[in-house]
C-alpha cells in the first residue's frame, strides 16, 4: 500500500499548526493536524462536502 501524499491546506498559513489532506482513491479523503500527524480521519469526498458546508451555513 502506498503511503498517503499529504499536502498542507492553504488556510493554514505559515504557522506551525496545519492541517493536511490526502487522497488514496478519488473518493477517499484523509485528514490530520501536523502536531498529532498519527491521527488521520478517513471520510468519503461527499461526507466532508456535506460538513464543509453544514459549518459554513451556521456562521
């Protein structure tokens, strides 16, 4: 199994605390905090879209 290609998203800035994303098929989504880099939450594209957009409509 090929290790995940983490990439640092662009909201996070410079600062040492970042958040990273990876891709291991076109549907499954990885995320984790570069401070706690073993802990990865799995999702599916879908269900981050729906959470992405759940927290936006409730700023």
């Amino acid at each position: 199994m090929t290790p995940p290609h983490w990439q640092k998203s662009t909201y996070s800035g410079d600062a040492s605390n970042c958040v990273n994303v990876a891709a291991s098929t076109p549907n499954t989504i990885h995320l984790r905090e570069s401070d706690t880099p073993d802990t990865v939450l799995t999702t599916t594209a879908e269900r981050l879209r729906h959470l992405i957009h759940a927290l936006k409509s409730a700023q």
